[in-house]
C-alpha cells in the first residue's frame, strides 16, 4: 500500500540538486487531513512541480549553453521542471474526480532526462491500496 500524496509533498529529481516541495491546488476539493490531495495530473511545471535549484543535465537548454560556455565542463544550470507525462503509475484503485490518485511510490519523467520522486508524501496517515 502507498500513502497517499497532498500540498506540501517534497519532491526529488535524480538531476536536480535540492529537494522541492509539491503544490496542489484544492480544485478537486478533495483533502487528505488538511491538504488537497494529488492526483497524478498535478505535474505543471511551476505551478505544481517547484524547481530543483539547478539541473546537472546536459538535456537541459541551460545547463547545455553553460557548459558550452565553459569549454565542456559541465556547469549545472536553473532546473525547468518539466515532466513529460503524468505521474506514474498512480494509486491503481483511488480515484479524485475520475483521475488516478498520486501516491508516494509514483514518479515522474522529466523531459531533460531526470526522474522526479516522492521523498515525503506531505502526511503519513493516509494509506491508499
């Protein structure tokens, strides 16, 4: 069983250098203790998926420019989270409004070649099968 994922998760990306924290916005209006809950939809760059202070892919336009720039070596730049799909595999029997529910054991694939986790799920009581 995985826990169930809300507001306040904290995010790793295997290309990120900082952990992140998830943002859910309460328009499923459905909440897990006092935040919204995730779904596997909740994977907007920005809006949901917070940046990972700087990216050490090569994928990456930024990192990619900087280490031009530097003859080669690699030079990290600002991470775009930018996840290329929706979390994977989600909660496969919970559903919030007809989308699978997000839980802690689900990532996500970023477009510059990283893979998002869930290092904290934002609560620990709420289990999903």
């Amino acid at each position: 069983m995985g826990i169930q994922v809300t507001h306040t998760a904290i995010c790793k990306c295997t290309m990120g250098a900082a952990p992140a924290p998830l943002k859910v916005l309460p328009m499923n209006k459905v909440l897990c203790g006092t935040f919204p809950a995730a779904t596997v939809n909740d994977m907007v760059p920005f809006l949901n998926v917070t940046p990972f202070g700087v990216c050490k892919s090569i994928k990456n336009p930024i990192t990619a420019a900087l280490t031009a720039a530097n003859l080669g070596k690699l030079t990290p730049g600002a991470c775009i989270p930018l996840l290329s799909g929706p979390w994977s595999p989600g909660a496969p029997t919970v559903k919030i409004n007809n989308i699978k529910a997000l839980d802690n054991s689900s990532t996500g694939k970023c477009s510059f070649g990283g893979t998002v986790m869930i290092q904290f799920a934002g609560q620990v009581l709420t289990m999903i099968p």
